[in-house]
C-alpha cells in the first residue's frame, strides 16, 4: 500500500503492461525519486513473485490433497470470484458515479463501464469513463488487477495436472513440473527478448510471476529434500537480490526468492497470530490501488494545503492504509469466509498420495495445504 501510495502521489514511472501511465515528473523530482527507490527495486520485484510462489506451493497441496477437478476448480472459484465480484461491482456501481467527471447519463452509457465488469473473468481493464483522469496517475483504478490473467493461468496449468490423472502420482507430477520449469528456464535464457524476466523496474513479466507458482509447485513437491536453515535463508535472499540489481542469471532469480518466501512461511510468528487472527491479504490486494487513488483525489480536490507531494504522500499513506484494513477486513467477514465456508457441500476429498516428511517444508506441507488456498 505504502509503494502504491508513492505511486499515485509521486509520479513514480512503472507500468504493468496496457495500464494508463502517470503524469511525468520533473528532472529534479525523478531523480531525487529515483536515487531513493533504486536500492529497493529488488524488494519490489519480489512482492507479487513471492505471492505466486507462495500460491503455487499451497494450491498443489490442495491438488494433491482433493484429487478431483471439480473440486479443486470449486475452491479456486469460491476464494477468488466472490469478493473479486464485489469490489469490481462496488468500483463501477458507487466510485465510477461518485467521481467521475461525465454526467451519469454519459458514464453509464460509455462502453468503459460496461467492459469494466469484464474483470470479474480476468479480462483486465484499468478505466471506468472520466474516473481520476487528473490524478497524478491518471485514469487507472485498480492497477492491481494486472497479475487476475497470469493467476488464471497458474490455475490452469494446475488443473491440467488434475485433468491428466498425474496428480495420483507424485513421481510423474514431480517429473512433468520439472520438465516445464526446466523447458522455460532454457527458453528464458535462449530467447531473452521474447520471454524477458523484468516488465519494468518494478515488477516480473507475467509469463515468469507464472514460472513463479510452477517453482512453488517443485517447491511442494520436493520438500523432502529441502532443507530449512537460516544460512541458507541469508545467501538466498542475497543471491536473489543481486541478481535482480544487477540483471544476473535473471531467469534463475525465482529459485532463492521461493526458498526464502517458504522459510519465512514455515516459520512461528505467535505474536503475529495473536495480533492478525483474520486473513486480510486478498481484501488488501483488491482494495488497496483504488482506495490510494480515491484518496489522492479527494485530497487534491478538498484539500490545498496537501498539493505538496511530501504531505500529500504521507496523508495518503496513513489514510489508505486505515481505509484499506477496514475494507478487507469487511471483504473476510461479510464475502470472504461465508464464501469459503461453502466448501462443506463439496465431496469428501479423496485419499491423497503419501508424500515421505523427510525434511521441514515436507513436514509442513500438510498444515500447508490445509491453509486458506484449501
């Protein structure tokens, strides 16, 4: 929230694919922006490709753990759909008239608005008609929704898996898995100008966030042979940041960014679970850019004193990041879990294939696959 924040009120230049662009900075702002921002791109890179990592991971063990097409389509459909529904209607239906700069009659009519309800199936459009068009980043009302296509896939790739009957296997399933990472690996190194590792400076290319969740998926299923342990914890995360800052072996920079994700994810935090007892990330991922983007323009709009980019990011930043909590939080509780709890009408799993616990992630992956991705 807090990069998205930046975003929206400091012009910063990065852009998923097909997304309207921000207004341009000046040369002292871009440089000043730039200086402060290079040293952290490699965290920022990490963001979204640790999230499909961490997908891949947990979506095979319910694979495995489910056996069964229609049920693991289920479940994916009842975690992603419902609230995904209902902040794209809540966005077109209550913002988009509230904010925009045509008249109702010229909003409603516009095919903007009608194509927008297109995001629901993953068919990603950023604008609603005359919405935060003078927004510092113009016209853009969920950025996020760029990584719904390359979810989708990852998905599909998964349910190929299951369709195949390789799933009843764990030998075969490692063995296809190895052989698709190990064919983009070399396809990645062979042709880096058709299947390049970085979209910009801030973000993977959505063929590799997908590479992301198939490594996740090895990850899985080779966890008896992974072991956990701070040192190599340290030198993954160095390996992948160096190779992220300074372009080397890109292709291969998704490798120590899953290990670090999954030793970080097999870790106790009791102090977190104590604080954070409800699950906040997919409210926080769909409400986060719109509301940064509803508050920068009602600051800008309302609030003169806050035209300086300094106040006026930190005012967002505080903002949003109260307003998105609040609206995830009523994501998990009024759409979220309801929708989940519906899994109970599913068939009984079936009995999944034995996986041999020889080492700590194989030992977690149990817990694991029971988790919310379930």
């Amino acid at each position: 929230m807090i990069f998205h924040a930046f975003l929206a009120t400091r012009l910063h230049p990065a852009l998923p694919s097909g997304a309207p662009g921000p207004a341009v900075m000046n040369a002292p702002q871009l440089d000043h922006a730039s200086r402060a921002m290079d040293l952290f791109r490699p965290v920022l890179f990490s963001l979204v490709g640790a999230f499909f990592a961490l997908s891949g991971f947990l979506v095979t063990g319910s694979a495995i753990r489910t056996q069964s097409v229609v049920t693991f389509f289920t479940n994916r459909a009842l975690r992603i759909l419902p609230a995904l529904s209902v902040e794209v209607t809540l966005s077109a239906l209550i913002l988009g008239p509230a904010l925009t700069s045509f008249a109702l009659g010229h909003y409603f009519s516009d095919p903007l608005f009608a194509r927008y309800f297109w995001n629901i199936v993953g068919h990603v459009q950023f604008a609603l008609p005359g919405v935060f068009g003078d927004n510092p980043w113009p016209v853009t009302v969920n950025l996020n929704l760029w990584t719904l296509p390359a979810e989708l896939y990852s998905y599909l790739f998964m349910l190929l898996i299951l369709a195949s009957g390789l799933i009843r296997s764990p030998h075969w399933t490692r063995i296809v898995v190895t052989i698709v990472a190990f064919v983009a690996l070399v396809a990645a190194f062979a042709y880096p100008a058709l299947l390049p590792v970085k979209a910009n400076n801030t973000h993977f290319t959505e063929w590799y966030i997908v590479f992301m969740f198939i490594l996740g998926s090895a990850f899985f299923l080779y966890g008896q042979h992974v072991p956990l342990h701070a040192g190599i914890f340290v030198a993954s995360a160095l390996a992948f940041y160096a190779m992220v800052y300074f372009d080397l072996l890109l292709p291969l920079a998704g490798i120590p960014l899953t290990y670090c994700v999954l030793y970080v994810g097999m870790q106790r935090f009791a102090w977190f679970d104590r604080i954070v007892r409800v699950d906040l990330s997919y409210g926080t991922y769909l409400y986060g850019f719109p509301i940064t983007q509803t508050v920068t323009w009602l600051l800008l709009h309302h609030v003169p004193a806050l035209h300086s980019p300094a106040r006026l990011f930190a005012a967002t930043v505080l903002i949003t990041l109260v307003a998105t909590c609040a609206f995830a939080a009523l994501s998990w509780h009024w759409i979220e879990k309801p929708a989940l709890a519906l899994r109970r009408f599913l068939p009984p799993a079936k009995k999944a294939a034995r996986l041999p616990p020889e080492a700590p992630i194989a030992a977690a992956r149990a817990t694991a696959a029971d988790a919310v991705h379930g």
